[in-house]
C-alpha cells in the first residue's frame, strides 16, 4: 500500500493553508483509490439517485471510453448436478429446478460454440462448469479447451469452483485470462444463502487465483433478499481486495418491485469505486427490460453477457442487444 501523509487538523505556519488543501486532497484521492470503508460505500448508495449517475459517469469517462462496450459469450461447459447448496442456483443438486446433471462437454464442441461467439462479435468467452471445485483430470481437460479457444483470438475467462493453487498456475500456462469466482453478497449474508462453504474459501480460491497472475473477475448479485447496507457490504468487499477485481459481473437474481433501480445504483457504485474495473451487466438482464439497462449503461457498466443463454437461463437475443446498443450509439470493443 502507498504510504499517505495525513494532514494535521488545522493549517499553521509550518503547514500553510495551501499545502493543507492540497494534502488533504491527495490524501481523499488516495483513500477513495485504496479503502472504502462500508459506511462511505452506503453513504454513495443513500446519494440522490441523479447525484449518483454524475459522480459515476465522471468515473466512468475519465477511465473508460464511456461508448463502449464487451461483449463476452458464456458457456456451461459442465451442467447441473452441483453439490454446493447455493440458495440462487438452478444448478445445485439440492433441489428440483428441472435441469438434469449432464457430462462435460467435449473439447471440439466447446471450440464451435467459440468460434460462433467470435463470429458474432464476442471478444471474451467464459466457461462455466456446475462443480464444487475441479479435479485434477478435469483441469487437464479444460487446459485444452483453453488453449483452443485462445488460439481463435478470443480471451478466455473460466470458472469452475474452488481451486487449489496449483491448479491456478496450471491454468494460467494454458492461457487463461481470467478466474471468475463471485463474493455474490456480504459476508455476514453468505450463511444465509450457502452453508457448503464459507466466505473464507471463497476468498482462498481468490488469493490463488491472483498469486498464479490470473486476472480476477469477481461480483455478486443482487435481489436475494439481502439489505442495501448488505449490498454496500458486498461491493466493500469487493472494492477492498487488494487489488480489487480486474471485472466485476453484477447478477441480478429477481425482479421484485422496487429493484431494477436498486440494481442501477449497485452498478454506479461498482464504477465509482472500481474506476478501472470492466462493470459486467451479468445474470437477470432479461427481467431487467431495455430501460434499466440502459440506466446501467449510463451508470458506468460496459459489459455484458451475450448470446442468448447464460448458463442455463435465458439471456436477451443478440439482434436485441444490438438494437439497444445501436440505439443508444455504443459500439462493442473490437479484438
Ligand atoms: N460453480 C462455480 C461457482 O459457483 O463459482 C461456477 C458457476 S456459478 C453458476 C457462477 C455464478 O453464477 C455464481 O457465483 C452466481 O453469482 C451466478 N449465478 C448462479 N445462479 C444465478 C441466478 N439464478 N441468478 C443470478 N446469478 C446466478
Ligand atoms: C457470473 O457472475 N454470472 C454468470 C457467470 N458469472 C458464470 C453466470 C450467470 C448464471 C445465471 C443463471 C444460469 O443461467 O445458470
Ligand atoms: Fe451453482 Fe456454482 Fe453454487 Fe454449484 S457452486 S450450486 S454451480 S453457484
């Protein structure tokens, strides 16, 4: 951490008032890139909602190219029949949603799906696999698809549960960009919607993941029941690791009422307090309808999960994404 000088309380003659304000102001601007305390993180939630969309859009365009954005395709290269109990999930074997435990998929099949996504417009492709964590033999075969998948251009982005460090580093020589692993909600919320695992494995799997040079995509979701000061708690967190995540996907899990705008403020406060972090519009965009979305876009986010399926749920069609991309005059970022 950058060593900061605090400034004394008042200006005297060995610190004249000009060496006071501008210490001071180094010393916001340090803070506000290093530390967010959760109450300074709930104070931006509680901002007038038109304060909140300024102070994130001037984030946004002094890191960003504010009309821009990625577009990045998922892919459940492993589904259904997961062990973990995660309260959110179609995916988990604790409970009867109708999707049926399938096998893995097959390197060349994975490879198409890629090279559909690269075709129509992905420069990021995501592998997602309904695991509690990864054995070594399915760590050799996700290298490969890895490694396929890099060779089409594309980034490449996974996430397959906890990982053992040496699983980290074996995915990183394969190429891999990035680990996503998600906080998903506060840590004093996490027991009420999981109890397989615990925040602590969670932020295990992260320190792994950065220690191995991967880069970090990790967020959360939203509409769970959780409280606004949960999910000030959850973007603390997340603003908090050091350094915080290279791309932060913000799920939106129901739409009850009063939540669409609750997300847009989630996702002005992911921006203003992750300047340099890719801002993924994620899960729920579909319940979320073309106006939200658009407020998240002017609220800073600038990526997406696109194709028409997330992993198991349905996502927007891509002719729509485009119309609303069009209409609103941002491009998606070229490869
Ligand atoms: N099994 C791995 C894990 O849990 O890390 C990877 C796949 S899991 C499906 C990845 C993320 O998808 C979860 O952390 C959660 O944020 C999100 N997710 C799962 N089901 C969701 C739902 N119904 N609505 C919104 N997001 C969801
Ligand atoms: C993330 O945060 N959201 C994506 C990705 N990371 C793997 C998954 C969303 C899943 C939504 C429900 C489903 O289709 O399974
Ligand atoms: Fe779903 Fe991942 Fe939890 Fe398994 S670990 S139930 S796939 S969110």
């Amino acid at each position: 951490m950058t060593n900061i000088v605090e400034p004394s309380e008042k200006p005297s003659a060995e610190q004249p008032i000009e060496f006071f304000a501008a210490a001071k102001k180094v010393t916001d601007l340090a803070k506000s890139r290093e530390t967010w305390p959760v109450a300074e993180v709930a104070a931006l939630f509680e901002l007038p909602f038109n304060d909140l969309m300024w102070r994130a859009q001037q984030v946004h365009r002094a890191n960003w190219d504010a009309n821009e954005v990625e577009l990045a395709t998922l892919l459940s290269i492993k589904t259904g029949g997961c062990p973990e109990n995660c309260g959110y999930c179609p995916q988990s074997a604790h409970y009867d949603t109708g999707v049926k435990a399938e096998k893995m998929m097959a390197v060349d099949e994975v490879v198409a799906a890629a090279q559909a996504a690269k075709e129509s417009g992905a420069t990021r492709f995501c592998m997602g696999a309904a695991w509690r964590a990864p054995k070594d033999r399915d760590i050799e075969a996700v290298e490969e698809m890895v490694k396929a998948v890099k060779a089409l251009g594309l980034e490449t982005c996974a996430t397959l549960g906890m990982l053992k460090d040496e699983q980290a580093k074996r995915l990183a020589s394969a190429g891999l960009d990035y680990y996503n692993h998600n906080l998903d909600t506060a840590p004093e919320f996490y027991g009420e919607i999981i109890t397989t695992r615990d925040y602590q494995d969670r932020l295990d799997t992260l320190g792994h993941v950065r220690e191995a040079g991967l880069k970090v995509c990790c967020g959360g979701i939203v509409g769970m029941g959780e409280s606004r000061m949960q999910r000030a708690g959850l973007i603390a967190q997340l603003a908090n690791l050091n350094p915080y995540p290279d791309s932060v996907p913000i799920n939106h899990l129901v739409a009850v009422e009063g939540t669409p705008l609750e997300f847009v403020r989630t996702i002005a406060v992911a921006r203003i307090t992750m300047p340099k972090a890719r801002v993924r519009l994620s899960a729920g965009r579909r319940q979320l309808g073309e106006g939200v979305q658009a407020l998240c876009y002017l609220a800073g986010a600038n990526s997406i999960f696109y194709g028409d399926k997330l992993l198991v749920t349905g996502n927007p069609e891509v002719e729509e994404d485009r119309a609303l991309l069009d209409r609103m005059g941002i491009h998606s970022r070229q490869g």
